[in-house]
C-alpha cells in the first residue's frame, strides 16, 4: 500500500541529497499539482488500451517492482466523458488516456490511491490523436515504429480531414451566422486547456486537398520525421509482411528496406508463376448476383459459429466446431407486420434472408438479413434500416468493395447494430465488419419463422 506523507518525505530527502534527476523533480512537482484516486476508478477501454505498446513479461515484472519500492511516479492521465452500454444505459467513467500499464500494477498491487490528472477532450477521435501522438514522444523509438504509429494516426487524422471538410461547407452555406453572434459564441466557450490547444494546433497542420482529403504517406513521413519512400515501404511490409515480419523490423532486427525487398522479391516470383493463369472474370453486379452470391458456404458457416457462440456462451469459441450447417435462402423476403390476424403496416423488404440451423434438431434457427446499399448517397439512410435489425438475430449491408471505409465509419459511428459485407467485381463476398447478435423477442423469432416457410417450399 503506498503511503503519500512517507512517498513525499523519501522525495524531500532524495532532493537534500542531490540524488533527484531533473526528470525526477519535474515528475515530483506534478505531484502537488495533480489529484489522487483509487486505481480501481478508472476505466480501461479496450480500444484504447490496442493503441499502446504492449509490456513483455520481464517489463511487467520489473515495472511492478519499480512500483513497490518508489510507488506511481508518473500520474495517471484520464478523460471524464459518457460511456452508454449495448443496452443504451449511460454512465460517467474515468477514461485512462496514458499510464495504463501504471494503472494495471497499481491494481493488481492493491494500492488504495495513485496520482492522476484530468485532460479534455471534445470527441473519441481526439483521444485517439492524442494517444498516439504522445506515443511518438517516447524515448528510444526506432524510424519503423515511428512510421507505424503515424500509419495509425493518419486514419484518425482522415476522418479529422473529413469533419473539418464538412464544417468548411457547412459554415460556407450558413448565411444567417453573424460576427455578432460567432464573438457570443466564443464568449460562451469554456477556455481551452493547454493540451487542447496544442492537439488543435497540430490538427491545423494537415494539409487537405480539395475534396477534403490527406494524403497518408506524406503526412505520416511530417509526422514520423522521415522520408516519405520509408513510409510507403513501411506501409508495404505492414500490409503484406506479417506479424512475426513487422516486429522484427520494430525491433531493428532487420532494417526496413531488407523487409521490403524480401517482399518485393516474393511477389515478383508469386506473379511469374501465376503467369498463364486466367484472372477472375468481372461482371456487372446486379442486385440479382449479389443476392446469390451471399449464399456462400464459407459465409454462411462463418455466420453461423458466432452465432452458436452467442447461444451456447460456455464454450469456447475455437473449439466451436460445426459440422451440419443448414441454409434457407430467401429473396425479398417482406416483414409484414400483423395484429389480429389482419395487416396493420406496410411490409417492408428485406434483400435476403437467410434461416441457418446450425444443427438439425435446432427448432429455431439463426435469422440473417441482408440488405444492399448501392451508392454512398444510399449508405447516409442505413440507419433506417433499424426496422429490420429488431426481426433478424444478425444483420448486414451489402456493399461493393469501392464503399467499405465508409460503410464500416457509418456503422460504428451511428453505432448500429449491424455488419458489413463486401462484395468485389470478381465475386468475392467477406464480412468486413462483424455484426452484433441480437436476441429476438419470441413473438418477432416465431413470426420470422413461420413467414419463412410460407416464403419457401424448403422445409428446415
């Protein structure tokens, strides 16, 4: 248990003795500066916690000792903000934005109280920005780990570009903005701490074309400080090396332009042999095709393992084994909606819907929906397809390959409960963004069901 009265007073006496190292000091002086909270009052968010080096086991080790013996130095840095919960149910959390391994040891080591500091932030993606920027400050970083997590920063930093895009037109097409009313505006603003400002002066550094968009490589070269030919060979081993690959260039195992030519050769002799192979056959994607296309084995059992993981959550999910995969295929398929025994709504289309036993004595089986969005136009209204989610236990839009980025943003930022899937010119189909498992209430399960056979002559 770290006491503070004896931490302060082991400080004061290493100071008297000269023993302090600048860095130490700064660190002490945070100290008086911050607040002291129970470890176990923060929030670790998952998301978050992947965008940090991750500790090997002899680090952990060593840290938790450091910790024992001279207590959490450095303060805890959070974000206060709203975290709503699957159910809709919000809460305030402490969000931990740097020092999760701190707080981890501090938790796993008992301590009562551990120093920490409030930041603010306007939105998730500026927690993001700011992480890894602050990963960046690190001492002892190599170029390759420099440039992966500026490859990182740039994809939040697009979606910065985007936003900021928006509001140019959006303040552009506002004419009944007055200056009067813009200087109120400001007035009514809290004052923007120093670490706010500084995230906003650094967003202000990207350079935008005129459509709104960034070009990653060059950015990512400004931020990391190397040349932009690294990053693009730095994005060519991330995409195309391999874990094992990747961290051996972090680690400065092999050097990045090593990694780089080994993959280079190995595509050149991949394509020599493939050589006198006929390439897929493109095809006009009607929304016929598409339709059947989704009717596809591999697809079909992937969907149906996540689903017999939701219903049976004891087993383990890689031990999941599936061996009698069943499948209904229905084409618009209407929702009808009934209320004594006469229709009472319009029936609204579903694309397709699949009825998956994932073993014959199944009684009701997983209902997948699948609804296609054509045009990016199209994609802004895929929140009203909340309708159908309520009457499918999984459900996905369908979308061309060209639209994926933009489809997955949507879906996570609306936070609806849906997945993605790609379709590409050369028919290959894949779920590119997994969908939530919902459970159905029995009078939606049953009626599903039953429309399902009056739609099919199939019996499941």
């Amino acid at each position: 248990m770290l006491n503070l009265d004896k931490f302060k007073k082991k400080e004061e006496e290493k100071h008297r003795e000269g023993k302090t190292s600048l860095r130490e000091k700064e660190s002490s002086e945070k100290l008086t500066q911050v607040d002291f909270k129970s470890p176990g009052a923060f929030h670790i968010e998952p998301e978050y916690r992947e965008l940090i080096r991750k500790q090997t086991e002899d680090e952990a080790r060593n840290f938790e000792a450091s910790i024992i013996e001279e207590g959490v130095r450095e303060p805890i840095l959070y974000w206060t903000h709203t975290l709503r919960d699957e159910t809709g149910n919000a809460r305030l959390v402490h969000t931990v934005v740097d020092g999760h391994h701190r707080c981890e040891a501090a938790i796993k080591l008992g301590l009562q109280y551990i120093p920490c500091k409030e930041l603010k932030f306007n939105s998730h993606n500026d927690v993001r920005i700011w992480m890894l920027k602050n990963q960046l400050g690190r001492r002892n970083i190599g170029d390759a780990e420099k440039i992966t997590i500026a490859l990182q920063l740039t994809e939040f930093l697009g979606v910065e570009a985007k936003e900021r895009k928006k509001k140019q037109v959006e303040s552009f097409n506002n004419k009944t903005n007055t200056q009067a009313e813009k200087v109120q505006n400001e007035v009514l603003q809290e004052p923007k701490s120093e670490d706010e400002l500084e995230l906003e002066e650094f967003k202000q550094t990207l350079q935008l074309d005129t459509n709104g968009r960034i070009n990653r490589a060059e950015e990512a070269a400004k931020i990391a400080g190397v040349s932009t030919k690294n990053v693009t060979k730095m994005k060519k081993i991330i995409e195309k090396g391999g874990e094992e690959i990747v961290k051996s260039v972090i680690s400065g195992d092999t050097s990045i332009h090593k990694a780089w030519s080994d993959i280079r050769t190995l595509e050149k002799t991949e394509k020599d042999k493939s050589k006198g192979k006929s390439k897929p056959k493109k095809v006009n994607l009607t929304p016929k095709i598409i339709q059947s296309l989704v009717h596809n084995k591999e697809l079909i059992d992937g969907i149906a393992r996540v689903g017999f993981a939701f219903r049976n959550p004891n087993l383990e999910f890689n031990s999941i084994e599936l061996n009698q995969v069943e499948a209904n295929h229905i084409n618009d398929f209407a929702i009808r909606f009934i209320e004594d025994k006469s229709e009472v709504k319009q029936a609204k289309n579903i694309d397709v819907v699949q009825f998956i036993k994932s073993a014959k004595e199944d009684i009701f089986p997983l209902i997948v929906g699948y609804q296609i969005v054509s045009t990016i136009d199209d994609l802004a209204y895929a929140d009203t397809l909340e309708t159908y989610t309520s009457f499918c236990h999984k459900f996905y839009i369908i979308v061309k390959d060209k639209l994926v980025d933009e489809a997955i943003q949507k879906v996570e930022k609306d936070q609806l409960k849906m997945g993605v899937v790609s379709v590409s010119e050369t028919q290959e189909v894949k779920v590119v963004h997994e969908s939530h498992y919902v459970e159905l209430a029995l009078e939606n399960e049953y009626h599903m069901f039953r429309e399902g056979l009056l739609h099919s002559t199939t019996q499941l």
